[in-house]
C-alpha cells in the first residue's frame, strides 16, 4: 500500500477543488507588507480612540466637542465644514481609495484574478453582510423607521483593528487565512461604500455629479496614458492627479454623494498593470501598487486614526449611562449583530460555497480556524462609525448609543476570536516551521514551489 494511500479522507489531493489554500509567494509577501502596516495603524487607531474616550468623559469634555465642531473652509463652495466633517468626508476617502487600488489590484493581477479563489471571500464579505444586517432589523423592527434606518452600521470589518488584535495575542494566524481576512475586510468596504451611495444619499445635485464624472474620466485618461510618467516622477502624482483628484471629491460631496464614493471611483480608475510604454507587466509594479505604497502610511498612520478621534468620543454619563446605551434597541441589535450576526455570516457563507462547489479546506486547517477568523470579523470600526453618523446624525442619542454599542461589540468579538485563535497557536507554529523551509535557499520556500508544480 502506497503512502498516499494512508493519507485521511479529509486532505485535499490535487483533484480535490481546494478553498483558503496558499497564494502565490509574491501575493504572500505582499499581503505581509500590507498587514504590517496595518498593526502599526491599528496600534494608532486604538491610541486614537482611547484618547478621544478620555475627553470626552473628563474636564476637556466642552473643549474636545468645541475642537470637533470647529468650523474651517470655503463656504461658496459647500466646503465650510467641521473638523469631524472633515476627518469623515476627506480623510474616510483616502481610506476608500486605498481600498479601492486594493481590490482592483486583487482581481486584475492578484490571486483573486481566478474566479475560484476569489468566490470565498467574496462570499465570506456577502454573507457577513447581509446577516448583520437582517438580525440588526429584526431586533429593532418594532422600534421605528428611525432605529431601523442603523441596519447597515454592524456590516464592514476593521482590517486595522482586526490586526492589530492579533498582534496583541500574538496569534500565528496562517498567512492563507490573514489573506482571507484582508480581502474580505476589502470587499465588505466596497460593500459599506454602495450601501452608503445607495441608501444615505438623499437629495442630488445633477450638475455638479455630472462634472465629476467628467473629471474622473480625465484622470483614469491620465494615469492609463501617462502611469509611466506618474510612477516614476513622484512630484507628478502629487501635483496633477493629486489636485484633479480633490476636484472631483469636491464634485461628489457638492452634488450629494457621501463624498467617500470619489475615493472609491478615483481607485478603481488608477490601472494596476504597467503600460507597454512602461515596460509592460514584466516591468515592475505599475500605478496602483506605486500609490498604494506612498498613500498607505497617510491612510493608516493620520487619516483614520483622526477620524476615529473625532467620531468614537462619546460622553458615557457613568454606569447608568453606559446601562441606558446598552439597553436602547439600537445598541442591542448592533452588539449582537457585530458578535453573532457576522461570524454567522462569513462561517455560513463560506461553507456553502465549500460544499456547493464539493471543495475541501486546505489540508493544513479546519473549520475552527474559520470560526476564530470569522470572529475576529466581527471587530467593526471606522466604516461602522461612518455610517451611524449617517443614519442617526452625529452627536444624536441613538448616534451616542451605536458609538458604544460598536465599541462594546468589537470588544466582544475580538475577545471571543482571541479564545479560539490562541488556542490554536501550537498548531499555526507547525504551519509556520513549515512554511519557512527552503531547502534550494533560492528565497522561496519549499511549500509554494510544491503548490505551483502541482497547480502546472
């Protein structure tokens, strides 16, 4: 009897359809890049959040919401807004735009370029949608049209503050599943960005929406004619795109659009190969991955992390206020939603699409490494906070109330995902021993030159 022969049922053989299997070494180091920088955002992001808890429940209270409300800008041009206006309709778009490079990155030239692969996630993102949302709804559908109008908040996940948990409990989390975790978290924000052009989009404004659509079509004309010219002059990028690019928020945020929708369409209109004036894809990296590298820093490292210190300060009055919180219909269908509604969501959707497909799990992890991913998804942040500004109206009650049920929430489902993940750090540190074999020293490990001979 051969080996193979004895191997369990369970493991994938290379006529076995196989899902949260490896990338490619170059979509591995990639995403390690990336998932750094996150940490450190998500460390700042925390330190934000923290510091805006602290004023907004001390002395500095008057000052901090005087500060948040403080007015600068261009009135003419509808640009006279809040210093918390500001963070949640300039600064949230470079995080959109980054997300948008990102997943435009992903299906053109990453891994998620093939359709099996990218199902999962997507998925994964589908479901951890859509779940939330209907348990949000049916908690609060007999407390009125306006409690209703939150079914969005618990729906995105917090790529930073996901990650900065596992560095915190020092989970091993298998590169397979960190990927996983990131494109979902990518999708689900392409996901919160349409739900919020769709349904917190009241009354438009034909003209200038026209207009910006006319100056996004001449930037994707200039950075798919002339990438070359603004991958390699960095000045350029910053001195035409960069401009071009805050006209056209300027546009959307005058015509009505949550202003965040332009730094989806500016990223989705950046191209992501190289162009044959530039060498070609065998060049290098071409102007999404360029942009991605110099933007991420200000995305991660300033733009969120003050936004979240203007949106997550709250006034908690004290036990009897963080009880009252708790216990409005909003905050309840929110905690529940982000701790039971998302996992629910990503787990279910994955294995449906596991056995609808009669695929298997990679051999190296189990369904309970799903389950802890999936909890860990349930950490929601910085897009959930946006849209409660947006349902409720910033500084309302039920506004308070979601803020902290949000922060409750992803407390909660960071708790619950460390229980499990930590759990399984003896068995990740196999993985990880294993993943870092290369017999040839030719830089890459052995593993992923064995994955692609069998996938030729």
């Amino acid at each position: 009897m051969t080996e193979s022969s004895n191997a369990p049922a369970s493991k994938a053989t290379p006529s076995t359809a196989t899902v949260l299997r490896r990338g490619s070494h170059n979509e591995f180091m990639r995403i390690s890049r990336i998932l750094r920088k996150e940490t450190v955002g998500g460390a700042i992001l925390l330190a934000a959040t923290v510091a805006a808890l602290i004023m907004a429940n001390s002395g500095f209270s008057d000052a901090y919401y005087a500060f948040r409300d403080y007015k600068i800008g261009y009135a003419p041009w509808h640009l006279e807004l809040s210093l918390g206006a500001w963070a949640a309709d300039g600064l949230l778009a470079i995080f959109f735009f980054l997300a948008g490079l990102e997943l435009k990155r992903e299906f053109v030239a990453g891994d998620l370029r093939s359709m099996n692969r990218a199902i999962v996630p997507v998925a994964a993102a589908v479901g951890g949608v859509i779940v939330p949302a209907v348990i949000y709804t049916l908690i609060n559908l007999e407390s009125g049209a306006e409690t209703l109008r939150g079914w969005a908040i618990p729906t995105a996940t917090d790529i930073a503050f996901a990650v900065a948990v596992l560095a915190v409990i020092g989970s091993k989390l298998p590169p397979a599943l960190r990927i996983f975790l990131l494109t979902l978290a990518v999708v689900d924000d392409l996901l919160a960005i349409a739900i919020i052009a769709f349904f917190y989009t009241t009354d438009i404004a034909v003209l200038p929406l026209i207009l910006a659509l006319v100056l996004l079509s001449l930037f994707w004309l200039l950075t798919h004619k002339f990438s070359y010219f603004f991958g390699t002059r960095g000045w350029a990028a910053w001195t035409v795109l960069l401009p071009l690019g805050f006209i056209v928020w300027a546009l959307v945020h005058g015509s009505g659009v949550h202003a965040t929708v332009a730094g989806v369409l500016l990223g989705f209109a950046v191209p992501v190969l190289r162009s044959k004036r530039g060498g070609g894809p065998d060049a290098g990296p071409g102007l999404a991955e360029t942009l991605e590298h110099r933007i991420r820093p200000l995305s991660s490292g300033f733009a969120i992390p003050v936004f979240a210190f203007f949106s997550a300060g709250v006034t908690l009055g004290g036990v009897e206020g963080l009880y009252q919180a708790l216990t409005d219909p909003v905050a309840v269908g929110i905690v529940v939603a982000l701790v039971v509604g998302k996992p629910i969501g990503v787990l279910l959707a994955t294995f449906i699409v596991t056995k609808t497909t009669k695929a298997t799990l990679d051999p190296d992890l189990a369904w309970i490494d799903v389950i802890g991913v999936s909890l860990l998804a349930g950490v929601g942040f910085t897009v959930s906070l946006l849209i409660s500004e947006l349902a409720f109206g910033q500084g309302s009650p039920h506004d308070d109330h979601a803020k902290v049920a949000i922060l409750v929430g992803s407390l909660l489902a960071a708790l619950l995902a460390t229980a499990i993940l930590r759990s399984r750090n003896r068995h990740y540190g196999r993985i990880a021993d294993k993943e870092a074999i290369d017999s040839d020293n030719d830089g890459i490990p052995d593993v992923y030159q064995t994955e692609q001979s069998s996938k030729g």
